[in-house]
C-alpha cells in the first residue's frame, strides 16, 4: 500500500489544469516540498475538477511517468476522504486574486506593483 500525504494546496490554475501542493505532514520525505499535480488526479463528485488554493488534501506522491527523477501528486482526495470543497453542497467558493491596500504614507505604486 502506497503512503498518503496530507498537503495544502498552494496554487491552481483552472484553464491551464495544473497546480502545486505543498506536502504537511512532517514525517514525510516530501515534507516543506512543492510538488506538480494535474486536474486529471483530482478525485471529486463535480465533473469541474477542481481544488481552492489553501484547501488541504490528501494524496499520494509517484514518480512522473518517463521521468523517474520527477514527482507529481497522485489521487487527490479531500482529507480522510471528506467532501472536498468543490462538491459542497452548501457553498458555492470562488477564488479572487488577493489585492494589497496601500497607505498614503507608502511609496507611490510603480507599474511592475499594478500587474501582480
């Protein structure tokens, strides 16, 4: 039986399928690790496959296919199989792009500031 990671999700990108999750559970060799994973590994009700950056989850962590120096996330599912937050039936998550606010004390904002 392969060992399950429990990890956070760190970033998704929906239109492009693929994403980072950073692996927590500390007696893991991957422990403090960004590893890849593809929307095609998510394993939810929803047929938008999805997960929510900051959402924790439960996976396994396998060598890339015809790349064995590469891990990828495996079997993504919702911690101890919970709901995952995309087959909420309660709540509806949709994730905005966080702003920074800045004082009138602060430097003026330079271009390189307004495109992140």
């Amino acid at each position: 039986m392969t060992e399950r990671e429990v990890g956070q999700v760190k970033f998704f990108d929906h239109k492009k399928g693929f994403g980072f999750i950073d692996v927590l559970k500390p007696d893991s060799d991957y422990y403090g690790q960004e590893v890849f994973f593809h929307f095609s590994e998510i394993n939810c009700k929803s047929q938008f496959k999805k997960v929510i950056p900051g959402e924790i989850v439960s996976f396994v962590v396998s060598n890339k296919e015809g790349d064995d120096k590469k891990k990828v996330c495996t079997d993504i599912t919702g911690v101890y199989n919970a709901v995952m937050l995309v087959d909420n039936d309660s709540f509806v998550y949709k994730v905005n792009k966080k702003r920074s606010f800045r004082s009138a004390d602060d430097e003026p904002a330079t271009e390189d500031d307004e495109e992140r």
